[in-house]
C-alpha cells in the first residue's frame, strides 16, 4: 500500500519536474535559436540540387547535428495521445527545434568556411534512445558553396 | 540568380495546444475508458468463465499438471485438512460434481487460497496460528466458498478478458509510460471486483459455521490475526478509504464489522465452546 503511494507520488513528482523544466528549456532554446537565425539570415541555406554558376565555386559537406531528449511530461503525453490518435504536439516543438538547431549548426560550419550559399539541404532523423524517455538524433546536411579567391577560414561570430 | 532566406513565422510546424490541458483532458479520457472497459470486460469475463462446467475445469487442470502441496510429506495434515473440509462442505449448498480438494504446504506464509478445479492450498504459517479448530474451519469454509461460487475461475475469466484489452489499448502495455496509468487504473478497477466476492465468501462461510458448531464463535478471530500482523498503527485511519479502495480484500475491521452485523441480524450465538485442535495437529506442523 505504501509502495503503491510512494510509486503514484514518484511518477507525479517526475511529471511536474518533467513539465516545468521541459518547458523551461524549450522555452529558452526557441529564444536562443530566433536570435541566432536572424544573426545568420545572411547566409541563404536552399533546397535546390542545381547551384547557381555565375562563378567558380569550391564545393564541401556541411553538416550539423543535434541529438535531443523528451522528458516525462512529453512521453507521457505522447502514450496517452497514442491511445487517442491525432497529432502528437509535445513532439512536434520538439522537432521543430531540434530541425533549426541542426540547420543553425550547419550555417555555422559553412560560415566558418565562408560559404555564400548552401545548396541541397537534406534532413535525416534517428531514434537513438529506446528507454522510457526518448532522445531523437536530428542531422541536416548540405553543399557549401565556396567563392574562388575568397579567403577560406574566416571566422564568423554566432 | 540571387538566394535569400526570410524569417519564417513562428508556429508553423508546432501546434498551439496547452500542453497541461491537453494532459487533463487525455488522462481523465484514458481513466474513464479503461475503468468502463475494464468494468464490462470484468463482468463478461466472469459471466462467461462461471458457465464453463466444472468437470472441464478438472479436466483442465489434470492436463496442466501442476504439483500443488506436499501430500507426501505431509500424510496426516493433508488427510486431516480434508477431513475437515468435507466436514464443512456438508454446510454449504456445494451441487453435485463439484468438490474440493485441500493442500497442505509448508512455507511459512499466513495465507490460504482457493483455486480452478476445486483446490485448496493452506499454508504453515496460517495453519501454525490458529488457536482453534473453529477459526480454521471459517477458513475453511470461506475458501469453499469460492469454489461454490465459482470465484477462482471467473477472476481468470474477467482477468484475462481485461488484460487482453488493456493490451490492445497500449499497444505495448507496461512499457510505456502512460501504459501505466492505463494498467494501473484497470487493475484498481479490477480488484473492485474481487473484494465483492471476498464479502459473498465471508457470508457464506459464515452461515455454514453456525450449522457445523451452532454458534460462529471463532469466526472473526481470523481477521483479529490479520489485523494484528499487519501491525497497522492508529495514525493510519485516516488513510483507510485509500486503503479500502486500493486492496484486492475488504479490510479486515470491515470483514469483522460485517460478521458482528451479520450475528446479530441473524440472531447467532457467538459464545459458544471452541473446538480445540485435533491432538496431533502440532506434531504435523513440525514436520519438515
């Protein structure tokens, strides 16, 4: 019996400590993530496999990758969504993120390199946790497009 | 050809949904679903498995071979138990066919339980604390009971028939995490329903006391031990609604409450002589 209430109380206790500080943080990544997308809105990132060829350019993989956790609130949610059907919110922000944090540290990569452009953006996602609490590996790889005769290595400030 | 990225706006690929309310409404949702399902499934299960004959029961458990006891070892307690057994039965309205077998096992567990096919299981560590035959015997007849009622075989059918659909609810049942609100909130449910036939047993088993002796003396002193093992403090009475709903048995100052009621509505002597133990009774407990 007082398993049982020490049991109910752990999963409550993990569920507000899940709730608070989940959304403390996410809340807190989307402002971090906002403020660094327009620092480097400069740098177009496209979709488009066909570069633009009005000048030379040195091409080179990009990549940024960014694994992300759940926490309780957000699995539980999601298995009682599960039974019900319909969209899976507390995973949708939690992608959402995670895509755009992959994407900033690619830009960052190809500033560093001092790429004008970067062409043929791609996605690729992996389940990498099965526990209770799942982890997601979000990875967003591209061609950076290199200027000829620019100066390779110039640090950007992120 | 000139590239630029504007700011997309915020939302698109997330939906605007209180996280909090959304849980409300899901969780109570889920409750509500499991609870009814549960509640049907429970009385179909049963309604179904107390209509299997018992011939099949036998049947069944023959060909499980499952070793229940120590009747080798333990010659004298086992033919004694069932002496005693069938003693009891002729007080209780058991149809024809359907019949009890006792075990005797010596693990020192303060337990008794009534399975499918009629058999009984007595523990040493129940039997070891009885002060009298009558106790026993109450017992005893609370376990036949549940046969007479079909209990042990309807728990399966009504368990067996809510696990599966809690299964197929979860998908995964146990692993997940709201998996276990789910379970837990059919399994509470469940046990609502083994403490009505707890209740139904205890009646019966009452009645068929006072035939055997003439009064129901010793009947309560059963949940008395009970109650005097768990060692329950009075700081927990303020649980006890918690605890009444939670346990798979009524408690036992409920079961004790319900006997005095039942003693006076019926009019029954409760002072009459205890039957003592037969002689050998503790020689046989000592036995390994």
């Amino acid at each position: 019996m007082n398993s049982l209430l020490f049991q109910a109380g752990s999963v409550v206790a993990l569920l507000v400590l899940g709730f608070l500080f989940g959304r403390l943080a996410e809340k807190r990544h989307y402002r971090k993530i906002i403020q660094r997308e327009s620092e480097t809105q400069a740098l177009p990132v496209v979709a488009s496999r066909y570069p633009p060829e009005d000048r030379p350019y040195r091409q080179q993989l990009v990549t940024g990758s960014v694994v992300i956790a759940s926490d309780y609130f957000k699995a539980f949610l999601a298995g009682l969504i599960n039974i019900f059907g319909g969209r899976v919110t507390p995973y949708e922000s939690m992608l959402d993120r995670a895509r755009r944090e992959a994407v900033l540290r690619m830009k960052a990569e190809a500033l560093a390199l001092g790429a004008a452009y970067v062409f043929n953006i791609k996605f690729d996602t992996t389940r990498i946790a099965t526990g209770k609490v799942g982890a997601m590996e979000v990875l967003a790889y591209g061609t950076a497009m290199i200027p000829l005769g620019q100066a390779v290595g110039i640090q950007h400030e992120i | 050809m000139r590239y630029e990225n504007r700011l997309p706006p915020e939302g698109i690929n997330t939906s605007q949904v209180h996280p909090l309310r959304q849980f409300l409404q899901l969780a109570i949702g889920a409750v509500l679903l499991v609870v009814m399902l549960v509640i049907v499934l429970q009385y179909a299960g049963a309604f179904v498995a107390r209509r299997i004959p018992f011939s099949y029961e036998l049947r069944v458990m023959d060909t499980l071979d499952i070793e229940l006891g120590e009747a080798e070892q333990h010659p004298e307690m086992t033919a004694y138990l069932n002496a005693l057994a069938g003693r009891v039965s002729q007080h209780l309205p058991l149809p024809d066919g359907l019949s009890v077998t006792v075990h005797y096992d010596s693990e020192d567990v303060f337990n008794a339980f009534a399975t499918v096919g009629g058999n009984l299981l007595f523990y040493r560590g129940l039997l070891s604390r009885m002060p009298d035959e009558n106790t026993l015997a109450m017992v005893m007849a609370h376990e036949i009971s549940h046969v007479l009622h079909r209990d042990p075989v309807a728990a399966l059918g009504g368990g067996v028939a809510s696990t599966i659909a809690l299964l197929g609810l979860t998908g995964n049942a146990g692993t997940g995490i709201a998996g276990q609100l789910v379970n837990q909130a059919g399994m509470l449910t469940g046990v609502q329903f083994t403490r009505s036939m707890e209740i139904a047993a205890d009646d019966a088993a009452l009645s068929a006391l006072n035939a055997l002796y003439g009064h129901v003396n010793g009947a309560s002193t059963l949940f008395e031990l009970f109650s005097a093992s768990r060692e329950r403090s009075s700081s927990l009475a303020k649980t006890q609604w918690l605890e009444r709903f939670l346990s798979t048995h009524p408690l036992d100052e409920d079961r004790i409450q319900r006997i005095s009621q039942q003693v006076l509505d019926q009019q029954w002597r409760a002072d009459g002589e205890l039957t003592p133990l037969p002689a050998g009774f503790q020689r046989w407990l000592a036995v390994d």
